[in-house]
C-alpha cells in the first residue's frame, strides 16, 4: 500500500462542512465518491488535519488515503482534479513514510479571516467574506489580540457544546491588517478548538467597535467562561490558510 498526501483547496460555500454526515453534502463525501469509483467501488477513507464547519473554507487543507495504486504524484493531481467537483481542488500530491498521520503530525496551523470593512458590500465576495460596515479601530484590535498570544486555557474562545477536556492551546503568532481584499485577522498556533477563531475574531470586533475594552479581553481569558468572551462571527470569511509539519 502507498499513502498519499494531498494539500487541497475548497469553497465552503456549498458544503456542509469537512466531515461526512448523513444526507449532507460534505468534502469528504466528495473526495471518497471519486476515490472509491477509482478504486472500482472499494471504499477509500481520506483523513484531514482536521474538520472544517458548513461555510468554512480551506486553503491549504491537508488529507491523506491509502492505495495499492503506485501512480506519480503528478497522474494522481490529474487524475482527482479531472473527477472532483469544481469547489474542490488538489493543489499537490506527495508519496509519503505509511507513518505519516495527517491528522496527529500537525505541529502549526494558520487560519485567515477575511472581512469586509466597507459601506457597500461587495456582491463577488459575500461567500468568502464578513460584511461589515462600521468603523472599527484596528490598532486596538490588534493590542487585544497581542493578550491571547502564547499558552492559555482557551475555555471562553471554545463553543460551549464541544466535549473537548483540555482546552490548552499556544498561538504563536497573530496579526490584522488592512488589505485589498478587506480586513485579514492571521492566528498560528498549534491546534485549535471547537469555534476558537470565529470567537476570537467576534471578541477582536468588538473591542474595534469600542464596545469592550482590552482589559476585558484578558479578563475573559482568565475567566475560563464561555460567556465572558464575544460573539461567534460568520463562518463565510473563515480560511484553514496553511497546515505545517516537521517534515
């Protein structure tokens, strides 16, 4: 058997998120569909860096399958992209070690939020972005967000149904920045929760609107309390941007 890793990119919009689930569309769903037609209707189970809510969108997404196929690199790109739908693409094929777990080997992912920060909304970009039409200060954005920099117990950045334990996360790195392409909110950490970007980005809006203060934002981590933190901000301007791996 040969494993196959893939970085893949896909538009959110019309899935009902990453994983599989009953009478929904989904982006494994599609991907096992063309593997397993492929594979003469063996089942082939792809496994992800991990999953993506109904919305969001990815970038950079890493999978990885199983085959007794020993095709190269390059003829397995042609040959998913010629099959998948069009929402969905493989950007590169890599033949790796059978250790290598898509899933467990990450050591740092990057997820982007992108949001519009205009009066008028832009008809071409309303699935991809966060319409928002108020003023917002972004160097104070940007003081809140240097507060959840480093190792926490993210307990009030995580929706509260989730049934995670530790809620332990490091973010190594966050920025937001005034682009073309709208308001763009950068986080690099090592893992993350249930929700904890979208969070993260509501909380960051409304210390730009003036309707928090950062001290507040620091006072919600502390708090471990889902309550004390912002609202959960659109999943459309959400993108798993980069996933990184020690080799």
């Amino acid at each position: 058997m040969n494993r196959i890793k893939c970085i893949i990119s896909y538009d959110g919009t019309l899935f009902n998120g990453y994983q599989v689930q009953p009478n929904q569309r989904t982006v494994q769903t599609d991907f096992e569909k063309v593997l397993t037609k492929m594979h003469k209707g063996i089942p082939i189970r792809i496994h992800a860096s991990g999953r993506t809510d109904t919305g969001v969108h990815a970038v950079g997404q890493v999978i990885h399958f199983d085959s007794e196929y020993a095709l190269q690199p390059e003829q397995w790109k042609r040959a998913l992209n010629a099959q998948l739908p069009k929402d969905i693409n493989v950007r590169s094929v890599e033949i790796v070690d059978d250790h290598f777990h898509s899933r467990f080997d990450v050591v740092r992912k990057e997820y982007r939020y992108f949001i519009w920060n205009e009066k008028d909304e832009n008809v071409f970009s309303r699935n991809h972005h966060y319409f928002f039409p108020f003023d917002l200060n972004i160097a104070k954005m940007q003081e809140a967000l240097e507060c959840l920099l480093g190792t926490h117990d993210f307990s009030s950045f995580c929706a509260s149904n989730t049934d995670i334990k530790d809620k332990v996360r490091t973010i190594y790195k966050g920025s937001i920045n005034k682009t073309d392409q709208g308001i763009v909110i950068a986080l690099e950490g090592n893992g993350f929760l249930y929700n904890m970007v979208r969070i993260i980005v509501g909380t960051l809006i409304e210390v730009g609107q003036g309707k928090r203060d950062v001290k507040s934002v620091k006072n919600a981590l502390l708090a471990r309390d889902r309550a004390k933190a912002g609202k959960t901000s659109p999943p459309n301007g959400l993108f798993l941007w980069k996933v990184d791996y020690n080799n």
